[in-house]
C-alpha cells in the first residue's frame, strides 16, 4: 500500500515538473520570437544573432531555476498563473548571459555538446570570409550576445505581467541575486591568479558564483511574487535559505566532481575541461592540501594547462581520487543534502509543496550514474 502510494506521489511529481517545463518552454520561445522581429528589423546582420540566441535557450539547459522559483512560490501555498511562470522563465536569460561569458573567461570550446558562442561566431567570421581577427570577433559577439540576454531577462520579466506589487518586491531579490553572481564570477577570475589556494575561499566563491543563484535566489524570487510582503526580511525566506544554501553548495560540488570525471555526452563539454581552464574548486584545492609531494608537483604544473592530453588528464584525475580529496567531497555533499532535507520539513512550508522540493533536492544534487535515484530519472535533470 506503501510503495503504491509512493508510486502515485511521485507520478505526480513527474508531471508537475514536466508541465512546468513546457510552460517555461512556451513562454521562452514566444518571448523570443517577438524580440527576432524587434532586432532583425534593424539589420539583417542580427538574423544570426536571433538564430544563436533561440538555440542556446530553446534546446537545452534543465530549467533548474525556473523549476526552483516554481518550488519557492508553491512553498507559500500559492498556485501559478501563466504570468508567474513568465516571470520565472525569465531567469533562463540571466542563466544565458553567464554561461555565455563563462565561456568567453574559461575559453572553452563548447557547451551542452555544441560551439560555445564566442566559437560559432568565429566559425561565421571565417564563413563569411570577414576581414579582420575571428577569434576577437567570437569574443565580441559573444560579450555583446550575453549582454542582450541579461537585458531580455529584465525585459521579460517587466513584461511578465505580474501585479506591480510582485514586481517591485521581486526586482529586490532578482538585483541581489545578479550582484551576488558578478561578485562571485569575479572572485573566481581572481582566485585563479592566487599562488595559494584554500579550500574555504573556493567553498565561498561556489556559494556565490553558483551556489545562491541557482537555488537560494529562485526560491526566494518564486516566494516573492508569490507573497510580496516577503521581501521585507521575512522568517520564510529565511527558511527557505536553510534548504537552499546547503544544496546550492552540493549542487556546485557536485558540478566540480563532474567537471573533472563526468561523462562528456553528459555534461556537454570535453573530457576534463576544468583540468585545462584550471578552475580552483574546493575539490583541487582539498586534492593540493592532501596529496602526496609528487602529486602536488604535477597538479601544480599541469592545471591550467590548454594542452593537456588525455593521458595527462588521467593522470591528474588519478592524483585527485588517490589524494582522498573525491571521497572528501562526496561526504561532504552528504551531509549539505541531508541538512537541506531537514529545512523541508518545516511547518511554514506548504505540504503540497515538500514532495517537489524533495525531488529537486535530489535531481540537482545526485546527478552522475553512481548516484542515480529514481526521484533524478524521472525528473529528467541529469549531465
């Protein structure tokens, strides 16, 4: 009777994520069709722009944060409407303009299996036989594109059609939530120039670069419209911070897990590419504190390396399991899971609203082979 309740439950799960999916969908793709009309009347040169911008948003990407914003808006017991999803839809945008100047800083080569932007604009540049630099003209077109996305999410949401009462309360959390991620793609930039490397300062730079901006933010923007008198500092968003903040910080870890030993077909990106780009996660600082002289030596002079082969990466990859600094992590991500988990079951926070909450605990969370769960799979999100 147990199970077949628990079956019944997360059915219902499932569909509500999927239908929240596809709203997010719509909206995405109606909002961007009437801005392909707006920018392709203004030269013909924009129509690639317009085609770059539609693919990047409308054929890939999980909508975590949209799904996390819906998960905080249902918290309050509240049911959407088709503005309120638009409005969440919107944060889609912002997630663009990061990973698009991301790119750009980490030089990578692709995303989600695809060019990255500043790629497929340097490819143009050289198929429409251009004069000058393609890779300058990538970087450009790819800054000026991330900057249309970050504008087309105020446009979006302005546009949203929430009450102006919503929208002046959550334009208070949306703000925070974009200065918090400059402020951590900055320290991320910055720590990379550092000679000495601390696991606690790449544990602060995950909670803002990633951490906040991808679950604790969009439940707060979601509660938000939602309840506008939240934005003053309520005890419910500090609520909704205790599950947020933890599994943000396993949700960033666990990015940096896969960023190392992940699956190129799923995380969308060459095998070992934080290795070459040298990205200084709390995984390769905990592997510099604990791995042995000659381990250190080569992990020092490797990392950040455009040119490491493959032997070179599982070299470094070997380094990194034999330094204990894995196992470490994994624990840790453990124990961040199970606090977020303890969060839910507060009695501020709907009933309606803690199997949902529970499930993308676990999608965002429990995303390789090793740990996939049945609450990941049928929720779809997985790398």
């Amino acid at each position: 009777m147990a199970s077949g309740y628990r079956y019944a439950v997360m059915n219902e799960v499932d569909s509500l994520a999927k239908s929240v999916r596809q709203q997010v969908q719509t909206e995405l793709s109606s909002f961007l069709g009437q801005q392909r009309s707006y920018i392709t009347d203004i030269a013909p040169e924009l129509v690639p722009v317009a085609d770059a911008m539609e693919e990047y948003l409308l054929e890939g990407g999980k909508r975590l944060r949209p799904l996390f914003a819906y998960a905080g808006f249902i918290a309050t017991g509240a049911t959407t409407t088709l503005a309120d999803i638009r409005a969440m839809a919107s944060l889609e945008l912002l997630q663009a303009c990061a990973l698009i100047h991301d790119d750009v800083m980490d030089g990578s080569d692709s995303r989600r299996g695809r060019p990255s932007i500043h790629r497929r604009f340097e490819s143009n540049h050289v198929n429409e036989k251009l004069v000058g630099d393609p890779v300058k003209f990538g970087a450009s077109a790819a800054i000026l594109l991330g900057d249309l996305a970050l504008v087309w999410s105020d446009q979006m949401l302005h546009s949203s059609g929430i009450s102006p009462e919503s929208l002046l309360a959550v334009l208070r959390v949306h703000d925070e939530m974009r200065v918090e991620l400059m402020a951590g793609q900055f320290l991320d930039v910055r720590e990379a120039g550092e000679n000495k490397h601390s696991v606690a300062k790449s544990l602060q730079i995950a909670r803002y670069k990633s951490g906040k901006y991808t679950i604790e933010r969009p439940l707060h923007f979601g509660a938000t419209i939602a309840r506008p008198e939240l934005a003053d500092g309520s005890e419910f968003l500090v609520q909704l911070s205790r599950y947020g903040i933890p599994l943000g910080e396993a949700f960033q870890m666990r990015d940096d897990i896969l960023g190392v030993f992940g699956n190129p077909d799923e995380t969308g990106k060459p095998a070992g590419d934080d290795l070459r780009e040298g990205k200084r996660t709390a995984l390769i600082a905990l592997a510099l504190e604990k791995a042995d002289a000659s381990g250190q030596e080569k992990l020092s002079q490797l990392l950040g390396s455009p040119d490491l082969s493959q032997s070179d990466v599982d070299a470094l990859r070997t380094i990194i399991k034999e330094s204990g600094a894995v196992a470490e992590i994994e624990s840790l991500i453990e124990r961040l899971f199970q606090e977020s988990q303890k969060a839910i079951d507060s009695e501020a926070i709907a009933d309606s609203a803690k199997e949902f909450l529970t499930a993308l605990a676990h999608s965002a969370v429990k995303r390789s082979e090793e740990h996939t769960s049945e609450l990941q799979s049928r929720l779809q999100i997985s790398y």
